[in-house]
C-alpha cells in the first residue's frame, strides 16, 4: 500500500504526464493561426500581426475551457 | 495578321478597404494549391503566403503522419456507389484529409491495388488500406507484442494499429486531418482570393476623410 508521500509523487507524475500531452496542442494552434491569418490578409505585417492576436485568443479560450472542465471536475 | 498574346486569365478579387488581387490563372493556382498547399501562392507569385501555407499545413501533416506511424492516411475500401455515405462513415478522416491533393492520390491509388488483391503497398504501407474483413481472418494471424512479452491478438490490421499506436495513432490521425481541412482555406485563397478581407489600417483614414468632409459641410 503506497504511502502519503508515495502518493502524492504518483500524482505528480500522473499530473507531469497529462502536461507532456499539451505539448501537442501549441503546433496545431500555431498552424491553424497562420492559415486563418493568411487567409484574411495580403500584407505578410498583417498577417502575422492577426496571426499572434489569433493564436492569443485560441489559448485564452482553451484555457477558459481547461479551467471550466477542472471546475466541474472538482465539484463532481 | 495581328499577333495575339495568350496570357493566363487573371480574377480579381476586391473588398471594400483594400486594393484589388490579381489572381493570376485561379483555377490552375487553386488546382496547385489543392496538390501541394501553397504552390498555388507561390505560382501566382504570392511568395509570402505560398511559404506561410506551405510550411505550415506541409509540417503539420508530417507531424502527425510520423505520429500515427505513417498508418493513419489511407481510404475506405468500400464501393463508393451507390451509397457514398457508407464510404465515408467507413474511413471518415480520408474526406478531410484529401484536402490535400498529395495525400488523397496515393490513398486512392492504394484503395484501388487493395481491391485488386495486392497485400502490400508500394511505400512500406503508407496509404495502403488495413486488412479488415475476410482479409483478416484469410492471411497471415494479426498479433502484437505487449510490455509484459505476452503475445496479443487482434481481429484485424485496424485493431492492430490502434493497439500499437495507442493515443498516438488518434493524434496522428486529427493533426492530419486538421492539415487537410486547413488546405481547403487555402484552396479557396488560391482561387478566390481571401475569403474575408479585413482593413488594414485604411478604415481609419476614411474616418478622417468623412470628419474633415463633415467639417467642411458645417463650414459651409
């Protein structure tokens, strides 16, 4: 039977293994930005311009919705 | 006689803000674009969005192709008529996929040796459709390895492949069909220009121009 700290050191690991698995959501989110932004825009400035607005706004609504799972999560 | 010249037809694409696109030939860039995403730019000599689009989609589908062991593209091997649903529903990433005209080629190609009888594909099994049906019971036993060295059995190659890639093989398979989709975007830009044009920084001076308009009108 795993201790306390035993644990603990379980979860961390698990929790370490769940953020590996979002190291593949930064590409997709890169690519889809530069697409969307390209397809709006003529002026390379601008398109990249949209690009970092876009992919601000995708993380921000990723991370409004990570933080609305972990709520319900929590609650559940 | 007069000599005629015979240069590519040109569309041109206008919104309210900016100044009109030429798009040089557009079916022939969107045709390119569908091939390989962002020659159609590149051919229509908008080098910097044809590199954007290029390096992009071109990255994002190898991503995920390497992730799904290059097991992850490949076509229905059912009849596509008369019911084009069941061919679809069978395999439904390979429509979002061929949004890129380089992927759905080869996959179609090696839809077609499958239903021949060919057993292997032509590219160490890329593109080439997993045995699935009697073809999976009639050849050789379907088996992998586990961590523990305990032999596992599976009813078909897709079973197989699913087992081995794990979660890898699921993202594989989104990434690439994320690329192609993204492709058809680019498809239309090549051939219509953007799809939603937005200011650039030119509305501002039109508010100028409108103030000072209105000025001079209270002048008066």
């Amino acid at each position: 039977m795993p201790t306390n700290a035993g644990r603990n050191a379980i979860d961390c690991l698990l929790l370490l293994a769940e953020i590996n698995r979002l190291w593949f959501a930064p590409p997709l989110l890169i690519a889809t930005s530069f697409v969307y932004a390209g397809t709006r825009h003529e002026d390379l400035r601008e398109i990249l311009r949209h690009t970092a607005s876009c992919a601000v706004t995708m993380l921000l609504i990723m991370l409004g919705v990570a933080a609305v799972l972990e709520v319900l999560a929590y609650l559940q | 006689m007069p000599c005629q010249s015979f240069e590519a037809p040109t569309h041109v694409s206008q919104s309210s803000h900016d100044p009109p696109i030429e798009l040089k030939n557009a079916g022939k860039a969107a045709l390119l674009a569908w091939l390989v995403p962002g020659l159609g730019h590149l051919y229509q000599g908008r080098v910097a969005k044809g590199v954007i689009f290029c390096v992009s989609i071109t990255s994002l589908f190898v991503f995920g192709f390497i992730l799904g062991s290059a097991k992850v593209t490949y076509a229905a091997t059912v009849d596509v008529l008369p019911s084009p649903k069941t061919f679809v529903m069978e395999r439904w990433p390979f429509p979002c996929q061929a949004g890129i005209g380089a992927v759905a080629i080869p996959c179609l190609v090696e839809r077609a040796r499958y239903r021949s009888g060919a057993q292997e594909g032509l590219v160490g099994g890329a593109f080439f459709p997993p045995r699935t049906g009697i073809r999976a019971t009639t050849g050789a036993e379907i088996t992998s390895v586990d961590n523990a060295g305990n032999t596992v059995k599976h009813p078909n190659e897709l079973a197989k492949w699913q087992y081995d890639g794990g979660y890898y093989f699921e993202l594989g398979t989104i990434y690439t069909v994320v690329a192609g989709l993204l492709n058809l975007l680019v498809v239309y830009d090549a051939g219509m220009g953007p799809l939603v044009q937005l200011p650039t920084g030119k509305p501002k001076q039109d508010t100028e121009d409108s103030a000072a308009r209105d000025a001079a009108k209270n002048a008066r």
